[in-house]
C-alpha cells in the first residue's frame, strides 16, 4: 500500500458539520471507492467517537459499551501524552497499536466489513486519580511545556513522529482528522502531518469571512512560525535534516482541497456569498459548488446513533434532499482532488445497487 492521503476537516467556526462530514465521508470512501480509511478523533467534545462506538455497539451487540469504557491506551489522548513524556524524559513511547485502533467498526451490508477504523479521543481520562480529563486539559499540560519557538516545533510534531514510528501513514488509503474549532496544539499537529484540508461551512457572510481567514492562518502564520522554527533549529544542528519526521514539517503547508456547503440558511443571500468567495484566488478553484448537504441535523441525529448517510432507509429523501447523494459526491471530489485511483462506472454501480 502507498502511503495514505491524509486529510484534516477543518473550520475554526464550530456547528459546520466537520464531525458529520467527516464520518459521512470515510464511510463514503469505503463504501462507494473500496479504500481503507483511518479516522482520528482531535476533538475534545469527542462527538466522532461517540458515534463511532454506536456503530460498533450495534455490530458487536455491546449495547452498555460506550466512551467511558475505553482505558486512556485506547485513545489519541494516550499518544500526545507519550509523546509529552518522551519530550521531558526521553524515555521512548509505550503505545500498542491493537489497543488503540478500534478496528472494522462499521457493519456492513452482510457480505462483508468495510474497512472503517477510528483512534478515540476521550474526556475521561482518570490518570491522575483526581478528575476526568479530556484533549482540552491535555492542551493546557502541553503549553505549560512550551518555553519558545523551538520547544512548540517538536511540540507541533508529536504526531509526526507517531505516523512515522509506526507507519501509520502506510496502513491506510486515507486517514481523516476530525479537528476542534480551534488553533491549538493538537490541530497543529494534524495540519503539521495532512496532506490536505477540507473545509465544510455554513454559507453565510461571517463563515466566508471565516475561510479567507483560516487559509491565511494556516499557510502564512501557523507554517511560517513552524519554518522559521524549522530554519533556526537547522542551523544549531545540521542533522536535523536527517530527521525523518521533520519531512511533514519541510513538505510544507497542507493544500486546500475543497470548500463545500453544509448547511443553507433561507434568509441568506447565498449567490453573493458564493461570488465573494469565487473572486478570491485563492480560493475560487477549490469551492465545490455543485455540493450543498441539505438537511443536515437529520442526517447529524442519524450520525448520533452511529448511522452514515449511505445506510439504507435511514434518512428522509426528497428529489431536493438526497444527502447520501451529495456525499457521494464529495467522495468523488476527495478521490479526483488526491489522484487517487478508482473506476467512476463502479462507483456509480456500486451506489445504485447497495446500500450499508
């Protein structure tokens, strides 16, 4: 297998539907294009692992199993904190794959499993035997190690030395982060190792303001610090450009691979919106706008329960709502936009004769 197309789904703006998208998506690719997806839960509200594990409840009859049950060895949570531990004492990590990746979730249509598989993030983590803590408090241990630009390089790369100590990278055909409405550590790290971004948004005035924003944030303030740490760290050490996970850091910023509509609000004049975003040339390339995901808090309270939009009878269609054909779609987008092999009648067959 070469090595996974990696994408963050992302918007500093919360309610978008990164979380939806994101499991509509993966569920999508393994689905309608055969691949193996990973997907990477960043988020402390946990939302994709909560519906994760009602996917893997109702294949597994583990009907009392829920996020709580999990040990912090079986979450992303455990890797930053490894990771943390390896920056402070340089004692290597303790990370055993078959416990963090929850594997095959997903039931199929009978024939066979899809090939769906999520690393947990949790909000009860009792390490410290005094309360429950999640990724939010994990970001405040982490930046109480910061103490300047240099130490937030290695601090931005803890995943990257994860992907690349155990090759994650090259166990999938693609892993999806679903990140936090915020520029923090932890989606610093998944842009530092992403391949791409995808942006899901609400098509309104302060959403678009919104994008310009985030693309600028992430290419020109996020990576021009990580460069300019990267540059400075070179020149103390000439080695470091022997450092295999300092690739993610040298390949350069993500690239922008769509901008897509969640959600539409009737009061909003949505062509100007539109046009403002097409002006911008940087952006005017990458808007899908043959996408729009009509109805979508039916198609979040389905996630809720661990259902995608592909399976069957789940969600409410009219010829004007077809959400499991708008991802379907986006699925068509993400493997066009990343090179990525796969026969066009297929899909199309495949989707009109199944369902999961």
């Amino acid at each position: 297998m070469n090595k996974a197309k990696i994408i963050s789904m992302i918007n500093y703006k919360g309610g978008v539907g990164k979380t939806t998208s994101t499991f509509n998506l993966a569920c999508g690719l393994s689905f309608l294009a055969s691949k193996k997806v990973l997907m990477i839960d960043l988020d402390p509200q946990c939302s994709l692992t909560n519906t994760c594990l009602e996917s893997y409840k109702r294949k597994n009859n583990k009907y009392d199993f829920d996020i709580t049950c999990l040990d912090i060895d079986q979450t992303i949570n455990h890797v930053f904190k490894e990771y943390l531990k390896d920056a402070r004492l340089r004692r290597g990590v303790n990370i055993d794959l078959d416990r963090l990746i929850l594997k095959n979730f997903y039931k199929g249509d009978g024939s066979k499993d899809y090939e769906i598989d999520l690393i947990p993030a949790t909000m009860f983590d009792y390490s410290n035997q005094k309360y429950a803590m999640g990724l939010d408090d994990l970001q405040i241990e982490i930046a109480s190690n910061i103490t300047g630009t240099t130490t937030n390089l290695f601090h931005a790369t803890f995943l990257s030395k994860f992907f690349c100590d155990f090759g994650i990278d090259k166990m999938y055909d693609f892993i999806i982060f679903d990140c936090p409405p915020a520029n923090n550590i932890t989606t610093q790290n998944a842009l530092v190792v992403s391949d791409y971004i995808l942006i899901p948004t609400i098509m309104d005035s302060m959403s678009s303001n919104g994008i310009i924003h985030l693309y600028n944030l992430i290419n020109e303030t996020i990576f021009g610090k990580l460069n300019e740490s990267y540059n400075y760290e070179k020149n103390e050490d000439k080695d470091i450009e022997q450092t295999e996970y300092f690739n993610y850091i040298r390949k350069g910023a993500p690239k922008l691979l769509g901008i897509f509509e969640t959600l539409r609000k009737p009061s909003v004049n949505v062509d100007n919106i539109k046009l403002r975003i097409e002006k911008n040339e940087k952006l005017k390339d990458k808007y899908f706008k043959e996408i729009t995901i009509y109805n979508l808090v039916e198609v979040s309270k389905k996630i809720g329960n661990g259902l995608s939009v592909f399976s069957k009878g789940e969600i409410n269609t009219t010829s004007q709502n077809r959400p499991d054909l708008e991802y379907a779609k986006l699925v068509v987008k993400v493997l066009q936009g990343t090179d990525t092999d796969f026969n066009i009648d297929d899909l199309k067959y495949i989707y009109k004769n199944s369902y999961m």
